[in-house]
C-alpha cells in the first residue's frame, strides 16, 4: 500500500499511507488485548477443571 501512494502522488502520499497504517493499528491493540485477555480467562478456567 505504502508504494502505490509514493507511486500517485510522491512522498506525501507514502507519509499518508503510513500515518493511516499508524492510526488502523492503534486503534485494533485494545480490541486485541481484550480477546487475548478472554482466551487466557477461558484457558486457565478450563485447565482447573
């Protein structure tokens, strides 16, 4: 993704790109961290039984 706006409409497009990668990846960690948080509930409650 990053080439094809460096390939448009120069540095500033790749700069976009990258900030919207950025912003994308910020945005899922607490969603992330929230499943993995669940599946280690469930893992460590199925494993006492």
């Amino acid at each position: 993704p990053i080439i094809s706006g460096l390939l448009v409409s120069g540095w500033q497009g790749a700069a976009v790109q990258i900030l919207a990668i950025l912003a994308s990846t910020l945005i899922y960690i607490p969603f992330v961290k929230a499943l993995d948080n669940q599946y280690r509930k469930e893992e460590l409650g199925t494993n006492n039984n």
